[in-house]
C-alpha cells in the first residue's frame, strides 16, 4: 500500500469532518480514561501520535493535562484540530509528524499514546516496526507507551481471513496488500488502508522494538462503553507497555 494514498484518505474534506465530528461529540472513551489516568501524572510530557483532529488531546486537557504534545501525519487534520482548539481555548500544540521519522530527540518524553489503532494504518510491517523504534527512542527509561490496535483472532469477520487466506496461499492477494493482515477498502474519499494483526503479532514486534509489554486487554473487558463510543468505532484491543529503566 502506497503511503502517499494512505494519507490522501485522512486529508479529505469527509474524513476530517468524521474525526472532528468525534472530537466534539464522542470524546475521550470511557476506556481511554481509565488506562491513561493510571499511566499518566498530569504534569508528564506525553507525545501523542495520530492525534486527528483532537478528540484524545482535548480529554486529556479536560482531565488536567498540560504538558501534551499532539502530532499527525495529516496536515489537514492538524490545521482542523488548531481549529477546533482555538474555539475551545485550549493551549494545546499540535504538529504535523511522521511516526516513522520523529523530529525530537532522545529520550525527552515521559510517556506516548497512540490511539485509534493509529500504529495499524501505517502501511508495511517493516515502518510500522520503524514507527515503534521511533517511539522507544524518544521515550525515556520506564515510561509508558499505550496504543490499541484490532485482533484478528477475535474479529467477528472470521469467515473474511479464512477467504483471505486462501488468496494468499494461493498468490492471489490483492495488489495493494503487503502484508497477511492488510485490508484495504475503495471508498469514495479513497482507499482506506487497515493492517489487522494477531497478539502474537504484536508481540514479537513490540519484543524487536525493545517494549517490554505490561498488559494487554479488550475494549470491551475493560468498560462499558456508551452508545456512541461503539457507534465511533468497533472493538479494540489496547495495548500498554514500557521501555526499560
């Protein structure tokens, strides 16, 4: 999957009225909360990444939150997030970033998130592995990095992987696909580009990234989500780990 068509998709004029939508009607999950509360000290210097137009970065300035700084690979939604935050008179610093070439230096973040299966809409396993060296790099010793992703194992669309399989036993996968895994859907603002991985998965990525992974649980296992959060977005599986003191 080209990264360029990636991005085209969350720079349309839809799909960032869609997450600003989020932004001022979803907001932070209920789930989102209580992993990040336990995580975080208010006063922690949190990297985000694939920040959107601002629905986590708002909920955690609501929560106390100061020392924040939110960054996504889409100019357009970054400008719709300054927006957003000029109009609610929020301080927050917003930055247009590429996970995958982060312009900080070592180790100066006391914490990262990554939420909305962000990590997983990065194409190719080999920058997403990229992307989370990033992220250990920038972070210091023991501070904590949490992000959600989908489960394959567990996706209700079992009968879809076991047709996906197959086409990939048999080579003939679709071209825009790199990785067992990907989905990649034709929608009218673009192709909209998905990778679903396994535990075991994400596992062994975060191992050859140098995370030590702390925990690892279900939305749903964690809270009773409202209406809209499950309207917003199905099932995910979060994702908390560390590096190393």
């Amino acid at each position: 999957m080209d990264v360029e068509k990636v991005l085209d998709f969350f720079s349309s004029d839809a799909i960032v009225d869609f997450y600003a939508d989020a932004s001022a009607r979803v907001g932070l999950w209920r789930s989102e909360e209580k992993i990040l509360k336990r995580l975080f000290e208010k006063e922690d210097s949190i990297l985000e990444l694939g920040c959107g137009a601002g629905r986590v970065a708002f909920g955690l300035y609501e929560l106390g939150y100061r020392n924040l700084l939110s960054t996504d690979y889409s100019p357009q939604m970054i400008k719709r997030a300054r927006h957003l935050a000029k109009i609610l008179e929020y301080p927050i610093p917003f930055r247009v970033c590429d996970a995958t070439e982060l312009e900080f230096e070592d180790a100066i973040f006391e914490g990262a998130i990554f939420t909305f299966n962000g990590l997983m809409q990065i194409p190719k396993a080999e920058r997403r592995l990229v992307a989370l060296k990033e992220i250990w790099r920038v972070l210091r010793p023991g501070a904590w990095f949490f992000f959600t992703t989908h489960d394959r194992t567990v996706s209700p669309h079992q009968e879809f992987w076991k047709q996906e399989e197959l086409l990939w036993k048999n080579a003939e996968q679709s071209e825009q696909l790199d990785n067992f895994g990907d989905r990649a859907e034709d929608t009218k603002n673009g192709v909209h580009f998905m990778h679903v991985p396994t535990l075991a998965e994400v596992t062994e990525v975060l191992r050859s990234a140098g995370f030590d992974l702390e925990a690892t649980v279900m939305r749903s296992e964690l809270a009773n989500e409202p209406q809209e959060v499950l309207d917003f977005s199905d099932d995910c599986r979060f994702w908390v780990v560390r590096k190393p003191e």
